[in-house]
C-alpha cells in the first residue's frame, strides 16, 4: 500500500493534476493523515463543492484542525466561517479574533479581513485609523483589494483629508491586480475625468470579473448616469456572465 511518506513530488504532483473528484479524494487521504495543507485545501474544495459536494460544515472542521497546526490560511477562513456564517452560526466576535491573529502572523487576507472588521465596528470596536494601518500593510504586499480600500479611505476621508489623486491611483493599481471593485472605482474615476472610452473598458472588465450582487448594484449606478454613457454602459452590462 502506498503510504504519503513514500510518494515522491512527482507522484504527488501526478496525483493532484488529475480530475477534482480524483484531487479531492488524495487530498482527503492526506488531510485524514494529518497533513495541514492538505486539510485547508481538502476543506476549501469541500466550501466550493470542488470535486466533492458542498459542505459548509465540514469544511469548517477540516480549516479548523489545520488552524491548530498553526495553518495561517486556514485560521483564516476559520474567521470567514464564523464571519459568513458558513457551516455555523455568524459570530463577528471570533471571526475578528481569527483574523487578527492572522493578520498579526503576516497574512496578507488575514490583515484585509480584520482591516474591513474595524472599518465597519463588527465584532470589535470601530477604529478607522487601525484599519488603514493594516490595510496600507497588505496593500504593500501586493493585495489588490486591500490596494482598493485604501483608495476608498482615501476617497471618503475615512481616516484623515480626502486624497483624490491617492485614490485615483489606488484604484487604478487595484484594476491592474485584477480586483472587481477596483476596476469598477478606476472606471469612475475615468468617467470623472471626460475618459469615457477607457473607463467602458474597465467597467466591462468589472462585470466580467464581479459576482451577480455587484453586478446589480452597478447597474443601479449605471441608471444614473447621461445619455449617450448610460446606455453604451448598460450594453455592456447586459453581457455580463452573471
């Protein structure tokens, strides 16, 4: 019988480039052997029902016995767990704990979770200012939607004067990394600025990037706008894949 410690990175490799149901059921095997990527990616297939069928419940199980092998990622989505109230009763609380320690571990997505927690005062006490701090921090690395944020601060003068030229260029780095509200808040800009063109463009890509929610709530701002915009925006929107 073929044990994981004896499996080569070729053979492992092999393993996880067959089908979902075939990656699904290695990674199974391995998360049952105590392996905690392979329980955080095992529990994150189960979430989008990869390969498995869904199962909210369990897949918080399976993040949470990685989370207690130290697993970032998976203390990670512990807290979305708790945040969403995926496979468990909301609880903002702990999801803001699990977020920052995350967060305080180095995490990129730990530090925007807890960052967009402190910004909205849910499960712990509202503070503006703590939260660009560490959205400023995983924007530094690279985290395109921390990168939007901080724009929106910016913007709306959540934590200190309104900086359009910051959030402009904020958004317009959030675009490029490939964030659907960035791309969406680079095409506002663009609009603002007499570019109707190039912010189609983007907004085009914001509809093929944004889920169904975002997507409505676009075309509630599209409504908005003049004639002739409006109605080459709503063409766009109406080739939206959601």
């Amino acid at each position: 019988m073929t044990t994981l410690d004896t499996l080569t990175p070729e053979s492992i490799a092999a393993r996880l480039s067959g089908t979902p149901e075939e990656r699904a059921a290695f990674l199974r095997s391995a998360a049952e052997a105590g392996v905690a990527e392979a329980q955080a990616v095992y529990g994150q297939m189960l979430l989008d029902g990869n390969g498995v069928c869904a199962d909210p419940k369990a897949a918080l199980d399976w993040f949470t016995r990685a989370a207690a092998q130290h697993h970032v990622m998976a203390l990670n989505m512990v807290g979305r767990c708790y945040d969403l109230g995926w496979g468990t009763p909301v609880d903002k609380v702990r999801a803001a704990d699990c977020y920052r320690i995350a967060a305080e571990r180095g995490l990129d997505w730990g530090m925007y979770n807890y960052a967009t927690l402190l910004a909205l005062g849910e499960g712990v006490a509202q503070d503006r200012v703590t939260a660009l701090g560490w959205l400023e921090r995983a924007a530094a690395m690279g985290n395109a939607k921390a990168i939007n944020f901080v724009g929106s601060f910016a913007e709306d003068g959540w934590a200190g004067p309104r900086d359009m030229a910051k959030a402009a260029d904020c958004y317009a780095r959030a675009a490029d990394g490939g964030d659907f509200r960035g791309c969406f808040n680079h095409a506002r800009m663009l609009l603002k600025a007499g570019k109707v063109d190039v912010a189609l463009d983007w907004l085009a890509r914001a509809a093929t990037l944004g889920n169904a929610r975002f997507v409505g709530q676009m075309r509630d701002w599209v409504d908005r706008l003049d004639a002739p915009t409006r109605d080459r925006a709503i063409a766009i929107l109406a080739q939206a894949p959601c």
